[in-house]
C-alpha cells in the first residue's frame, strides 16, 4: 500500500517534504534523531530516489534535517518549530488564497465561515474527550 497519495498539481518532491513534516510535527519523527536511511525511505514511499534527495535538500536547507556524513540524517534540535513553520507558510501562500477564492464564489460570508469553525473546533475538542 502506498504512502503517498499524489496530486498531480503539486511537485513530488513537494509533496515528499509534506509527508516528511507531518511526521515531525506530529511527533512521530523526534528532534535530534536519526531518520531511515535514503534507501529505506524512497523504498517506504515509493519514490525516486533523486526525488527524495531533492525533498531531503530542502529540508536541510530549512534547517528541519541535518546530514552527519557516513553517519546518517538526522532532525535538527529546531525541527519541530521549523517543519511548523514551513507547513504553515506553504498553507498560507498555496491553500488559503485557494480557500478565499472558493469561499468568495459560493458567496460564503467570513460570519458564516466564524460560525462553521466554532462548530468545527467544539466537535474536534469532545470527541477526544
């Protein structure tokens, strides 16, 4: 069974540092340790592995993972904060403009938008309960 679900208007690579940092902030990945090899990973999702070093070049390049030559890839001690960062400026630059032009054309009001993401939230906090 594939892990990643591609979409087709979105880079591979892309979408490769998506699953990667939704990993790390959801705690599954630990700062500070050391991720599966880049064989075992491009095995694990079923890609290129020159797509992969590509991923793997930009989240080094955010300070999310850090290469120790012969040794391994690891996570920064910052990647928590970083991948959190870079998930949200791609969410703000990619799905939100997006969101906004959907939400204008179905003539959705921002009060009936505050109004569904209060509903939203309450049902997300009792079913955890």
């Amino acid at each position: 069974h594939n892990i990643m679900d591609f979409h087709r208007n979105k880079p591979i690579y892309l979408q490769i540092v998506d699953v990667i940092s939704q990993k790390i902030v959801s705690k599954e990945w630990k700062e500070e340790t050391k991720i599966p090899t880049v064989k075992e990973l491009a095995k694990e999702l079923e890609v290129n592995h020159n797509t992969l070093m590509r991923s793997l070049e930009l989240l080094q390049s955010e300070n999310i993972l850090a290469s120790k030559r012969g040794i391994g890839i690891f996570l920064t001690k910052d990647s928590y904060q970083n991948a959190l960062n870079l998930m949200s400026k791609t969410f703000y630059e990619n799905q939100v403009p997006e969101f906004f032009a959907t939400m204008n054309s179905l003539k959705i009001t921002l009060g009936e938008l505050i109004d569904l993401y209060k509903s939203n939230k309450k049902a997300n906090e009792t079913s955890f309960i």
